[in-house]
C-alpha cells in the first residue's frame, strides 16, 4: 500500500468498505494500516476526493456503528460459553 498516493488508498478503503461492508478494524487490518488512518482517510480525506463515495461508505460505517453493541454482546456471550464448557 507503500507505493500509492493517500487519495487513492481512500478510495481503495472505501470500495473495500461498501463492498464487504467491512468494519473499520477489518479494514485496518486487512490494509495493514492503523484504525485511526482508515478513519481519518474514509471520513476526511475521501470527502474532498470523492464525496459521493464518502457519502456511501458513511452510511456503512454508520450501520457497523449501531450494530457495535450486538457485536460486543455476542463475543461476550461466546466467550462466557466457553469458559463454561472448559469448566
């Protein structure tokens, strides 16, 4: 990802986003590049590039930021089944 202009890892981040309907983390992840970096370059950096896009991956992050606590719910409950079971 060294070798490409910030706009265009924007964009990159940004299809990858709406086409997996990937979370900021997995994306992070996925890049190789910090949570904070995908953020700043999915919210601020691609608004100027392309606010279209912007505005199609916000509504992504949007959905993945109220699902975040039925996420956090069911790896708790997972985690719990498991101790129970080794237990």
């Amino acid at each position: 990802m060294r070798n490409i202009s910030i706009e265009e890892r924007a964009k990159k981040l940004a299809h990858y986003i709406i086409e997996t309907k990937d979370t900021v983390r997995g994306a992070a992840k996925k890049f190789g590049i910090s949570k904070s970096t995908v953020h700043k370059d999915v919210s601020e950096r691609l608004m100027k590039v392309n606010p279209g896009l912007a505005k199609e991956v916000r509504v992504i992050l949007d959905e993945n930021k109220a699902e975040r606590h039925i996420r956090g719910g069911m790896a708790t409950k997972l985690k719990y089944s498991h101790k129970e079971k080794a237990g």
